[in-house]
C-alpha cells in the first residue's frame, strides 16, 4: 500500500472518535495493552511524562518537548487530534514519523487489526510507542485523547504526570459533574509517581488530594508554588513575571525568586500552562534530568519552531489580521476572551463552526454580541450544521451569514474588514484543521 492507501484504510476501518464521536470510545484499555503485548512492550523502553486536562494539555505538552529538545534529550511528542497531516501525532524532535513507518507498521499489524477490531485511537497510541521505542528516544511526553483512567495512553509509567485542568467538556463520557470528570482524568496518578494539578477547583481538589493518597504520589497544586504577576504581549510573543511563592520546598530552584520568561504562544491564558510546565522542569531537575534555566527559557521561547504547534492564538495574515484559535469549549473560550480583552483592533468578525456533542449554548452565551458572524462547519459526520449553528446563535443576538466552507467564510470576512479589524477563526479543532495555509 501507498502511504495515502494506508491512512484511507486507517481512517475507514478503524472508529474515529473525531469523526463519529462516542461510538468510537472503547471502556477499558485491553486493545492497547493487546497492542503492546503483540509489539513487545514498547512502553517499557524509555521514559515518559503522561499529560490530561480539559484545556491546555496540548499547549503544555509542546512546550515540555521543545524544553526537553534543548536540553539535548531525543524527545518524543505524541499529540492528538492532527490538523493537516496525521503524523503530526507523532513526533521526534520536532519531525513527524516518516511515511514509510506508517505504513510498516499498519502492514504488520493487520491481522491484530482483525483480530481485536481496535480503535483508531488505540491502533495510533500504539503506533507512537512503537515508533519513540525504535527510535530510542530518552523520553517522550504522551498528551491523553480525553479522559485519563481508560484513556489509552493510561499504559505508561510515567516519570510524572500533569493534569493541567477541569472543565466541562467530554460530560457524557467523563460525568456530568466536575467531581466526576476529574475523577476520570485523576487515573493517571500513579504509584508513588509526582502528579502536578494546573489548576484546581473546590469540587476538584479533594478528589486530587484522595487519589494521590491512595496511590502515594507526590502532590504539587501549581498556583501553590507559582503567581503571574505581569504579562504583556503582541501578536507573536508574550512575556510572563513570576514569582516563586515555595522556593524553600524545592531542593535546588532553577529560578530566582522572580523572573522573566518570554514564549511564542502569546495567549494570555499561557500563564496557566506555564505554571505547570515550570514546576514539572524544577522536579525533572531534582529527579536527575539535566534541564537549566537557559533552556527552559529557550525551549518555552522556540515551542512554535522546535514542535510545529499550531493553531494556539496563531497569525495567519494581516492587514486584516486573521488568528486561529482552537477554543472550542466554554473553559477555552472564557481563556481565549481574556485574551481578545488584551488586543487592540477596531471591528472583530468571528469564523465560527461547531461539533454536535459540545455543549453549543454554553459557549455562544459567551460569544460578544458587537462582532459580524460567519457560520460554517467542518466536514466530518461530528460536525453541528452551519444552518443551525446559525439558528441557535440567533437567540443569543449573534447574527452573521452562511458559508459552505471556513475558507469562503474568510474570504468573505478579508473583503468585509478593513486592515485594522481582527478576523477570529474559533469553535472547532477541526474548522481549524481545514483553514489553507
């Protein structure tokens, strides 16, 4: 097979949550551990940091590889869902998985296809592991697909782990409570392994504080240890102050007990991110891994350059400005509001296209009234109908036209707007994923 033959194989035998949603979703992890077991337990072969949360996950996920790449380590990055090219999935230093590997490895791996009918996200977890195992890397950060305790990434032993936050999202696979989804996510805690919590609310506290008990870990609340007291920004960069706050619970701090750090992901709601992201570094430090402050500082800088990440408050054009955004859920887009609080254009037209399962009316209550609407929507059977995307806006007073595609929606937006305007394309991974470059 071609390598285009193997992905239309892939995606057409194989269920993708990204397209079907929750008939896709296996309940327990026997696929995967199947997977590894046929291909040897590549899991077991280097070192791993295992990533979970509502919002974030993905942001924090680069900036820890691209720290790791600076720091010199052969570091794998395995991300979910792709925009343009499935390989984004899986990564080394910053390089995609060849061709060639994706399609040695579904050729192998064919008649395990038949034998456990896997998913397509279980089948592609077990890809990554394969191909960081082959490629010998010293560590590898694993970003979860939704969820955490049945999560098909949940196979690995971490060197720590990091629950970045708890959102509404996901409700009818997690639980229709905070309590409940942090729950699901919390299964990633492992025995007598670090776990740092992002973000933690009043309902979501105690269930972190149990399980960590429960299984021994080492508890760190991020915003205990962290405060952003200053950020500033343009369309590119940010620059984030911190100051330490538990300097004294930390064997030997990187950082002083206030410092700089500049990143190319400008979006204000970074900070969050970067708290998890910096306290991660200072226990990789103390647990032996070689990581200084220079770069650390670098690696969070380089995140865009040394990962690929993409569609995190990205600049696509100016004059109008036209920025993707993949907020998509009512955690996201409060974050991605605070941001738009902190720009300055004149009028904003907002690109917009959901999925079916979201929580649709939580997020337009968000959506400012005083913006020009384009409707649209992605192209997979997940995807809300632009016609009625447009109706359930209208109760909100959000009024805007139709357009068949996002990529007419921008045209159209480019000839509306004048080149001092903000052009926001937001709602869906995937509407992001079909933007042309």
């Amino acid at each position: 097979m071609s390598y285009q033959d193997t992905i239309d194989y892939l995606y057409s035998r194989l269920p993708m949550f990204s397209r079907i949603g929750a008939a896709a979703i296996k309940n327990n992890l026997d696929n995967t551990l199947s997977i590894c077991e046929f291909l040897g337990n590549p899991e077991k072969k280097f070192k791993t940091i295992h990533i979970a949360g509502t919002n974030g996950k993905g942001s924090t996920s680069h900036m820890l590889a691209s720290i790791f790449q600076e720091a010199g380590y052969k570091t794998g990055l395995y991300t979910s869902p792709h925009l343009y090219d499935f390989r984004e999935r899986i990564k080394v230093n910053g390089q995609m998985c060849s061709q060639d590997f994706v399609i040695e490895f579904t050729n192998r791996l064919k008649k395990k296809i038949d034998e456990i009918d896997p998913s397509f996200f279980e089948l592609t977890v077990g890809m990554a592991i394969e191909y960081f195992a082959q490629q010998k890397c010293d560590i590898a950060i694993i970003e979860t697909g939704l969820g955490g305790r049945l999560d098909s990434t949940n196979v690995i032993s971490p060197e720590l782990s990091i629950i970045t936050n708890i959102g509404w999202d996901h409700m009818a696979l997690l639980g229709s409570t905070l309590a409940e989804i942090a729950g699901e996510k919390a299964g990633i805690i492992k025995t007598d392994t670090p776990i740092i919590i992002g973000e933690a609310l009043e309902e979501t506290k105690p269930i972190f504080n149990n399980k960590a008990k429960e299984q021994n870990a080492s508890l760190y609340f991020a915003e205990e240890y962290l405060d952003n007291i200053s950020f500033q920004n343009n369309w590119q960069t940010a620059q984030f102050e911190f100051v330490q706050k538990k300097i004294h619970l930390l064997d030997a701090p990187i950082f002083t007990k206030t410092f700089t750090i500049e990143s190319d992901l400008p979006g204000k709601y970074q900070a969050k991110n970067l708290k998890s992201v910096l306290v991660a570094t200072q226990l990789l430090s103390d647990m032996g891994w070689k990581l200084k402050s220079a770069q650390i500082k670098k690696g969070i800088l380089q995140t865009k350059a040394n990962t690929g990440l993409m569609g995190r408050w990205e600049t696509l054009s100016q004059n109008p400005r036209v920025v993707l955004d993949v907020a998509h859920n009512e955690h996201g887009i409060k974050a991605m509001l605070d941001q738009l609080s902190s720009m300055s254009y004149e009028a904003l037209h907002i690109i917009t296209g959901m999925v079916k399962d979201k929580d649709v009316d939580a997020v337009l209550t968000l959506l400012p009234t005083k913006a020009q609407y384009y409707f649209t929507q992605s192209h997979i059977p997940r995807a809300l109908a632009a016609s009625e995307l447009q109706l359930k806006a209208e109760k909100f007073g959000l009024e805007g036209n139709l357009f068949e595609n996002v990529n007419d929606a921008i045209e159209v937006a480019k000839k509306n707007a004048n080149n001092k305007d903000l052009i926001l394309v937001i709602g869906s991974v995937f509407l992001v994923a079909e933007v042309k470059r």
